[in-house]
C-alpha cells in the first residue's frame, strides 16, 4: 500500500499541533503525534494525512522522512518543511506559518482531536503508548517498514476492504506520480 508524501501538508499538520500545544514542543512528541494522526486516518478514511512511509524505530513508530527533515535539519534541503517548522533546537521545535490550506476539515479535526487526546502525554509516556501498538516490532537498533495493510487488518478492517482500499491507494499514488513529471 503507498501513498503519495506531500511535504508541504505535513508541514502544515505539524504546525497545527504545534499550534495547539502552545507554539512549541518536544520533536519526538511531534513525531508521535503526527504518526497517530496518519494511523488514524488511514483507518478511518483509507488513507494518512501525510503519505509518509510508516516504520518501526526503537522508540515506536515514525513517519520516516518527517523523522529525516527534524533529525538532519534542513542542511542541503530546499524544503517546504522549514518554511512551517523550526530546526531543532534543545529537541524541540517550534511552529514557524500556521497555515492549513493543504488541510481537509475532517484531517484538521482529526489533529486536533489527536493532541486533544495525547498531546499532555510526554515524549516517553508517548513512547511508551505506541509501543503497545499491533504494528510495532523491535527493530533491534535499526528501523522496520510497517506496511500499512498491518494496520487495517489489526483494526478489524475487512479483506474485501482491504483489497478495495489497496486498489484506490495505488491509483492515487500512480496519479501523483504522473503530475510530477
């Protein structure tokens, strides 16, 4: 199952719970969060906010490449990334543009409901959380790719809409792929 990363509404899904959180926040709690958002639109609508390739690290799930722009910095990157978020600095970040125009309703709502519901939590209480999930293995130091299909299935989601929801995704991905050239 793919989907296609849009780096400029992850961003902005950033700066929302940063938002939310008061302006700032700790990097790994982000990641968390963000993560949490993703499962739960995926489950919920078939597809994340995001698009990014979900793996296992030894702190939980992360959405890879949100992970490589706040852990490598925006070095060599021309990035729409750092036009919303702040490189790190003492491990948090801090929300530079809030705007959500690359956002739905329901993916605004989704986030907030998810800071709502986790955003008190520390980064090692949110460690902690997302290791109880189905889809988390001990990568043993390195990183696991968590196919998405894991998810749906570990959530009571159907085979046939499985296979129906695998068939959209892949014509979505296919789609974006072609405008990009």
């Amino acid at each position: 199952m793919r989907f296609a990363f849009n780096e400029r509404k992850s961003a902005q899904a950033a700066a929302r719970l940063i938002h939310r959180h008061g302006g700032a926040m700790s990097y790994m709690a982000l990641i968390k969060l963000l993560y949490l958002a993703d499962r739960r639109c995926l489950v919920e609508a078939g597809a994340p906010i995001t698009g990014d390739l979900m793996v296992s690290m030894p702190y939980g799930p992360v959405l890879s490449r949100i992970y490589e722009r706040i852990t490598w910095g925006a070095e060599n990157q021309a990035s729409p990334w750092f036009d919303y978020i702040s490189e790190p600095e003492h491990y948090a970040v801090r929300a530079l543009i809030t705007d959500t125009d690359e956002l739905s309703r329901y993916e605004l709502r989704v986030l907030d409901e998810t800071h709502e519901t986790f955003g008190s939590m520390d980064r090692w209480a949110l460690v902690r959380y997302t290791h109880t999930l189905p889809e988390w293995r001990d990568p043993q130091g390195s990183s696991l790719a968590i196919d998405p299909v894991e998810i749906l299935r570990a959530e009571g989601i159907s085979a046939e809409e499985i296979r129906l929801r695998l068939g959209e995704s892949e014509a979505a991905f296919v789609i974006d792929q072609l405008a990009k050239r």
